[in-house]
C-alpha cells in the first residue's frame, strides 16, 4: 500500500508504503528535500544523519558501523518527449518521430562501495551495466542508406504475390539501358584486371556512413545489376534492362565477373549466356530459356535474390572488417539453404541489421573497448538468432569493472540520476538519498529547479533532491 501525501509547499510532500512479510512490517517513506547543485550537499552531513537515526534504534552507547553504496546512471543518447536527442552536449532536432519516443537509447549505470562524495564519479572498482536500444529507421544513422536498400529489397518481396500491381520504387527517370551496360562494362573491366570497380557515387547522405559501412569495390556482376534494378519503377523496365543485358554478354560487349559462391538464379543465367557467346547460330536454346525466365513474378523473385546475395556480403564485410564476431557467430544469418523461404531468408537479413544499428550507435556514442563491443555482439547475435527483427528491447550488457573509456564518458557527464544509501550492521534502518534530473513523483504543488533547460548534461545542473527512509517493525 502507497499513500502520496500532498503537502505545501512540495518538501512538505510525503510517499509512504507499507508491506507486510510474516510478523514483520516494512515501512517506507520518500520526502523531497529540495533543489541541489553538486555542490550543495556534502556527504559528511547525509551519514551523521544516518548516524543519529540508527543510533536512536540501538541505543547511543552501541557502536555503528555504516556502510555506504552508490548508483548512478549515465543517460548518452535519448530521445526525448519533446522530439529531441539529447547527447553529451548536443541537441539535434528529430526530423520525423512516429511512435517509439524512446526509439534510441543510451546508458551506462554503476554500482559502487565506498563513496567519497555526493554526486561523484565512479570508482575504478564499480560493476555497471551498459544499456541500449536502437529502432532502425532514423535518417540520421550512419547506416541510413543500408536500411532504405533493406526496405527496398522488402518492397520487391511484398509484390512476388502481385507482381502485375508493381509501381516500382524508383525516381521518375530511370536510367537509360545504354548508360547502365557501359557502366557494368567499365566495372567489369577494373574487376578483371585485379582492381577495386569504383562504382557509381555513394547514395548515402550522412558523411559518416563512408567510414562505418562504404560501399564495397568487389561487388561482382549480379550486385551491382541490384543497385540497377532497385530504381527500376515498371516490370517492362526490368524485362527491357536484363534483356539489354543479356544481349550484351551474348554479344561481346563485357565478360561478366561473377564470384563461384553466387548461387542466384541470375548468375545462372549469365553463366547460360557466356556459353552461349559466339554461337549464333546455336542461341535459340537461350531465348527458350530466357523467354520462361521473364515472367513478371520471375523476374522480381530474381531481383529479391540478388539483394539479398549484396546484402549478405555487405554485413559479412562490415562484421568481419570490424572485428566484431567470427564468420562462425554469422553463420545463421548469412546461410542460403535452398529449404528457406525468400521471406525468411530476408527476416534474417532484416535481423543482422538490428545488430549493425545496435553496435553503431554504442561504438560512436560510448566508444567501449574492443573486447566490450564483441561480447555485446555476441549477446545480439544470440538474442536476434531466436526473435524477429520486429523485437527492439532494451539491451543489457554487464561490466564487471569500469573501463576506462566509460569513466572518461561519465567524466564528461552529468548523471541523470545519482543514488547514496547508508546501512549499519544490526540495524533495521536505511536511509537513500536520490538526486534525479526528474521528479520521481509529480503533485500538483511540485516545482522545477530554476536552472537551464537546454541541456540536462551542463555544468548548471540541478537535482530534484528525494530522501528515502525504511525501517522494519517486528510484531510477536
């Protein structure tokens, strides 16, 4: 049972609960104590309180030993009520917020003994926990662009049942046929020769999406006719491109390279069509062959293929380059076993995405050390491995020390929230002491600090200051 009693002015303010267990009692009461700034309270003052309490409880005359802890919470990154990501010492303006106000959200807590002040900083000895939630989808994130391919990849998915409904996905002008084969053409040619094809301009707008995910140089044939086909905006389009195409291996115009593990049913075709070089006389098979190939549901299963085929080896790459986890850890995702579905072969990929975001935005924000961004690599891959894409929870990671990029990370921040509890050996009592940047209950009376509030995380900062009291009563 909680009663909130509502006084005035708010420290007169009172949150008291009871609950019972056996013939003992649990009584709780919470009172706000004021507004505080980190040097405002000194901890000297909190214990002799304490003190005096729990010497009231035993008698003056028997000797206390008090031990203290502290909590503290470290908000990075959140997105706020009003639309706002506050990190560090920056605002950024949300550009579009549909439903998850906490859509991305970043933390570190720490649990330490020994405290030297209030409000200080962790020891080097603190266990912590690191926390994290990521909704792929913010315009902002470095790997932006690799989400909207994913979307576009589901977009060709959806209409393999209604492949004649297929409005595309492209801009108003497609791109001419002949423009795309002498591009494929000059690539081909850099691959051949042992070098990295440069490829069309990036997309991605975000700069900083060239040093987390760049595109790959080594993408063979079917990958960058993916990066054609995805603006494609008609089925007549896409007959008219691969046609083009395919007369052009036929023809001489460029030797497609294609990697031997490209098991898609385009790069079958292309094979079919280098056999096929030079026979003239000898082609009608291929037309046959081709003519059951352009079916309009055909042909977009094809391209969700070769997507997919991109998309594997785009993350392979990223995982892989960042040392994040083994080929071993990614073989779940990255398997292409004839018995799955193309719709679970794209919720796989859809999958390994959540866990690029998820590690992105911790390795740019927080900056943990290596051996922490592979083990919270592991824990996602594991989490992912048994839940849908869909599924975005607040991850946690345990830290059974405080590394020393984080302890550089909270002595560049403020803490959210900042927790003191005192106890005595033999003593039914303890006494917490909370200094939040929120209030922990609300009233009709209650009050914000008068500090600014532009960013919580400034040297200004003031706390909502609470003091916590629990005593136990034993009944015979």
């Amino acid at each position: 049972m909680t009663v909130l009693c509502d006084g005035s002015p708010p420290t007169n303010t009172v949150a008291i609960s009871a609950s019972a267990k056996g013939r003992k009692v649990d009584f709780d009461e919470v009172t706000f104590s004021g507004h505080v700034g980190h040097d405002d309270c000194y901890l000297e003052n909190l214990t002799d309180r304490f003190s005096q309490a729990a010497a009231h409880c035993v008698g003056h005359t028997t000797p206390l030993q008090i031990c203290s802890k502290a909590y503290a919470r470290y908000d990075v990154l959140t997105l706020d009520t009003d639309s706002q990501v506050t990190s560090d010492s920056h605002t950024l303006s949300m550009s579009a917020v549909e439903e998850d106000i906490s859509s991305c959200r970043l933390s570190v807590e720490w649990v330490w003994k020994d405290v030297s002040s209030v409000l200080c900083e962790p020891s080097a000895s603190a266990q912590g926990v690191l926390n994290a939630k990521v909704v792929p989808g913010d315009d902002r994130s470095p790997l932006a662009h690799v989400y909207q391919e994913l979307l576009t990849l589901k977009v060709f998915l959806q209409t393999t049942a209604e492949p004649d409904k297929w409005a595309g996905t492209g801009p108003e002008r497609s791109r001419s046929f002949s423009g795309i084969i002498e591009e494929l053409a000059q690539e081909m040619e850099d691959l051949s020769d042992g070098g990295v094809a440069s490829g069309s301009a990036n997309e991605a707008v975000n700069p900083l999406a060239y040093l987390v995910m760049p595109e790959r140089g080594d993408m063979d044939c079917t990958e960058r006719l993916w990066k054609a086909v995805k603006d494609a905006r008609s089925i007549s389009y896409l007959q008219g491109l691969f046609s083009a195409v395919f007369n052009a291996i036929v023809s001489g115009v460029f030797q497609p390279y294609i990697f031997q593990h490209n098991k898609t049913s385009t790069a079958a075709i292309l094979r079919e069509c280098l056999s096929f070089r030079g026979q003239v006389d000898n082609q009608q098979g291929l037309i046959d062959k081709l003519n059951v190939w352009f079916t309009p549901k055909n042909i977009l299963e094809c391209c969700v293929e070769m997507g997919l085929n991109k998309l594997r080896r785009d993350y392979e790459a990223f995982f892989l380059g960042e040392e994040l986890t083994t080929l071993h850890h990614l073989g779940h995702f990255l398997e292409d076993k004839p018995t799955l579905s193309l719709q679970q072969k794209v919720s796989t990929i859809e999958s390994l995405h959540c866990v690029a975001e998820v590690i992105t935005t911790v390795k740019l924000y927080m900056a943990p050390p290596p051996d922490l961004q592979r083990a919270f690599v592991r824990h996602l891959l594991g989490y992912y491995s048994a839940h849908p894409a869909s599924s975005t929870p607040l991850f946690s990671l345990p830290l059974v020390s405080a590394p020393p990029q984080l302890r550089a990370l909270c002595q560049r921040l403020h803490p959210s929230m900042w927790v003191v509890s005192f106890e005595a050996t033999n003593v039914d009592v303890q006494h917490l002491h909370v200094f939040s940047t929120k209030e922990l209950f609300t009233t009709p009376t209650s009050s914000k600090p008068e500090v600014s509030t532009a960013n919580e995380n400034t040297d200004c900062s003031s706390y909502f200051w609470y003091m916590a009291k629990h005593h136990t009563v034993a009944y015979k």
